[in-house]
C-alpha cells in the first residue's frame, strides 16, 4: 500500500503530528512507524526528561522573541491537556504546580528585575515576589540561608508537570478514534529510507512501506536519515546526556535558577515528581556522550555517522567546547556524575535552592535522565539555540532537543502546512479549527485576569 504520509518516530513529536493530521485534515493513508514496543519509551518517557511544560516564563536563556514562540506552541499542549481532563476526568496526564525562578544574590537579582520588565507583558500572571513571599510559598528556600542574601523570584500558578511518554499515548488514541485506518507499526526499525522518482521507499526489518510525503521525528535519528539522503550535510551533533538526583518533597512546585544566555542547556532546578508527590527531582546535568541514545550503546556507530568524522566537524565541536563559559560548564557537569564526588559536588547546587538539605536526603537517580541532541551549525562553528528542521523534497527532519516536547503541538501545525503543499493542496487542513481547539481556547484569559486583579501584582 501506498501512503500519503509516513511518520517515522512515535515519541511525542511524531504523535503529535499524527494527531494533527487525523483531527485536522482530511488525510487518511497515513501510517507511524516506531522502532520500540509502544509510544513514548525514549526521550518522552517521564523518567528521560525533567517533565516540564515549557512556556519560556521562567527560562531565562530565552530571547523575548523565543519566548513568543515557545508560549504559542506551549498553549496549544496545555489546551490539549486541559480539555482532555475535562472531557475524561484525571488521567494522569500532567499535574498542575505552582513554578518560580529563582534568584540568588545582587547581580542575579538585577537581571531578574530586569528580565520581568522584558517579559511581564507576555505572561500577565507572572509576579515578581521577594524573601517574604518566597518564604511563604515555598519555606525551604529560605530556611538555612543567610538571612542578608538578596532574594527574588518570578512566580506563578501555572506550571505543568507533563508525563509526556503518557501524551505520546494520548495523541495516538484520539487520532485513532478520528481515522481509525491510521497504520500503527510498532517494534519497527527502519534500516533506510529511498527516494524513488516522485516518492519514498522506507525499508525496514518488517517490510518496505512507499509513501508520498515523510516526516522523521526521531531525535538525533532524524539528523542521521537526513544525512543519508544527502541533507543536513551543514550539521553536526553535540549528544548532550543528563541525569538527575532524587530528594524529598521539599518543594511544593518548580523551582528553576537563573540560566546562562549563551547556553541550550538548562541550569539546575527542583521539580515534584509527576507521579510522585513525595519525591523532588533535581537536575539535570549535562554531559557529552558518542550515543544517540542514553544506555543504548548500540547507538554509538550511528552517532559517529552522523557526527561526521570530519575535520570542519571536530573544529566547530572544538571551537564550542574551548568558550570559557561552555568549557566550565561541561567540566562541572562531568563531576557530578562522578560516583565518590559527584553527588557532594551537586549538592552545592542543590542548596542554591534548598540550602538546608542534607546529603543524606539526596540519592543519584540511577536510569533516570535521556538524551538532548544539541545541533551545532558547522558552517558557523556554533550551537543552535533549540529545535532544528531540515527541509527537503516532500520530506521533513525534526530534531527537537529541549523545549521540543512543548512545542510538538506548534511543530505539528508547521508540517502540516509544509504537508499540505508536498500534496499539492490536494488535501484540506481545517486550520481554523486548530486554531479554535488549540490555540484561541484562551482569548479571554487576560480579560479575566484583569477581572481577578492578578495581572503582575504584587510587584516588588
């Protein structure tokens, strides 16, 4: 059989999209190949990622324009969310926690201040709050500190703890329920993927499949397929590893620290576990690995292929990794996964946040922490600030690091359109819809925030 789209990678970007397609469009050949036993055991899995819903409020390294786009995206995943309980009832999907950013001194105080005036239009019910009110929502920041160490947080009520391994199944089973002629393919590896004449050839260990139009969604994968069909040539990959320490319910909701502009990586933060009330997750760190996949050494011979083992590649990964900032970042990191020095090394860290937690209450969170695909422009010899699409004829590469489970939705509606033309608008997107369901859902939020006077207030 002969698909008009195949997507390759059931994470949640790659169900995202099949979502997409079979709510808003009219497409019905379309099948999802997904190499593992079910959706979202990889990167989207909760035990891979810090389970956050990225809305750029209290990501710091965001530039004022990447926080627009992220929020856009970010909405379309928290309406999806929060009309998925309403209709179903509690699932488990996510829970909703309080979040703040947290800084720690004068010059983080400064920059803080400073950030909230750049960004306080964007989100309306992010507060500016000091040592008094971070005390009251969350003591264990303030309790064992200096009591003359300069405090203040940006807060708000509208965090996300997402299990995004459960989305991935979400997606899947409402567009199931939408075309339930979708072609699932599970524990399906593909081996290669052929252009012949106007379509593609996508060989696997079950088959061959020909479609019209392909998307892969598939990580640092999707950089590798590319690369084989002769795209993406201009990249190179930084696998970035990060793990994660276990402590006790000492926060009662995220809690991030002020992030490095100049780094994709984020900075230490404390978050509740989405399962797990009881258990705070602190992390992650980073650290560089020859793995497209965490504990996956089979991914190794697929990491140098799409590495490049160049001498322009070596130099952009070297030009990156001599940056002072860069260069001591990634030291720091690889101590922490040190076992007789490392969790001490990280607890300093950690007390930035929670100052009188004990190391007896930390534990490394062993398995616990994916992969982030960092891509590094070799043109350029430096590192794309987020998610990365690769573009070529009537196919579509999606490399998504962080924040690309928050923006899988925003994603989806940029391939859907990119789709649409590969098929020559044989086939309708009822984008008016989408944009109803996911993203104008809440118009009249700050009519009503004004309404609850909680517009940036209290502001100190």
């Amino acid at each position: 059989m002969k698909y008009d789209v195949v997507i390759v990678g059931g994470g949640v970007s790659g169900t995202a999209l099949l979502y997409t397609l079979a709510r808003y469009t009219d497409i019905r050949n379309i099948a999802i190949i997904e190499k593992c036993c079910d959706f979202g055991l990889i990167n989207s899995s909760s035990r891979m990622n810090s389970q956050t819903l990225h809305f750029g409020d209290i990501e710091t390294n965001y530039s004022l324009e990447k926080a627009k786009r992220v929020k856009r995206s970010a909405d379309m995943v928290m309406n999806f969310l929060e009309t998925e309980k309403a209709v179903n009832g509690d699932e488990r999907l996510f829970v909703k926690v309080p979040k703040m950013i947290l800084a720690v001194g004068k010059e983080e105080t400064g920059k803080l201040r400073a950030r909230y005036e750049e960004i306080r239009e964007l989100f309306p019910r992010l507060r500016m709050i000091g040592k008094e009110d971070i005390a009251r929502l969350e003591p264990r920041i303030v309790v064992g500190r200096d009591p003359d160490q300069d405090l203040l947080a940006l807060f708000t009520r509208d965090g996300y703890t997402v299990d995004f391994g459960k989305l991935s199944h979400a997606f899947v089973d409402k567009a199931r329920q939408e075309n339930p002629d979708i072609s699932i393919n599970l524990s399906t590896r593909v081996l290669k993927v052929v252009r012949n004449g106007n379509e593609y050839d996508i060989l696997t260990d079950k088959g061959s499949f020909k479609s019209e139009t392909v998307v892969v969604a598939a990580g640092a994968h999707s950089l590798l397929l590319a690369k084989s069909l002769g795209y993406g040539k201009n990249y190179t990959i930084l696998s970035m590893a990060g793990s994660f320490y276990f402590g006790p319910a000492v926060l009662g909701g995220k809690v991030y620290t002020m992030q490095e502009p100049k780094l994709p990586f984020a900075a230490i933060h404390g978050d509740p576990e989405v399962h797990d009330r009881n258990t705070t997750r602190f992390g992650p760190t980073a650290k560089p690995i020859l793995l497209l996949e965490r504990y996956n050494a089979s991914t190794f011979t697929g990491y140098l292929k799409t590495c490049g083992l160049n001498i322009r590649s070596l130099i952009s990964l070297v030009k990156i990794a001599s940056d002072k900032i860069v260069f001591r970042f990634l030291l720091k990191n690889l101590i922490y996964d040190i076992p007789a020095i490392g969790k001490k090394a990280f607890l300093k860290e950690i007390r930035k946040i929670v100052p009188g937690i004990s190391g007896d209450e930390v534990k490394f969170a062993r398995k616990i922490g994916g992969t982030r695909p960092q891509v590094v422009n070799i043109n350029t010899g430096k590192l794309e600030m987020g998610e990365a699409k690769i573009r070529g004829e009537k196919i579509i590469f999606n490399v998504t690091p962080s924040p690309g489970a928050s923006t899988c939705l925003g994603n989806a509606f940029e391939d859907t359109l990119l789709l649409m033309g590969f098929l020559d608008n044989k086939y309708k997107f009822e984008r008016e819809l989408f944009e109803k369901e996911l993203i104008n859902r809440n118009e009249d939020v700050t009519d009503q925030i004004q309404r609850e006077n909680l517009i940036n207030s209290p502001v100190v």
